[in-house]
C-alpha cells in the first residue's frame, strides 16, 4: 500500500506542477515530484512503525 500511494503521490504532484502550477523544467518537476513521493514514503514509514509500536505495548 505505502509503494502505491508513493507512486500516486509522484504522478499526482508532476500533473500539477505542470497543468495547474505551470512550471515547464522537466528537472524541476521531477525535484519536487520525487521530493513529494519521498515525503509520503517516509511519513507512512514513520505512522507504520508508531502502530506497531503501539501494539506491543
């Protein structure tokens, strides 16, 4: 679940960086887009290892 909600994250971010934001550098949509994915990646690392710590108390 956390790798496919990573890679919705990147796709969404790149489709508003360039539709909705407007920036036209592939470099830096790819910069933020990846930034954005990391983000999600860390942050649903981060809430899975608090559950489980929370279990075994």
């Amino acid at each position: 679940m956390q790798e496919v909600l990573t890679a919705v994250t990147y796709l969404v971010v790149w489709l508003v960086c360039g539709k909705v934001i407007g920036i036209e550098s592939g470099l830096t949509k790819l910069l933020i887009s990846l930034g954005a994915a990391v983000g999600v990646y860390v942050l649903m690392a981060v809430k899975g290892r608090r559950e489980k710590n929370q279990e075994e108390e």
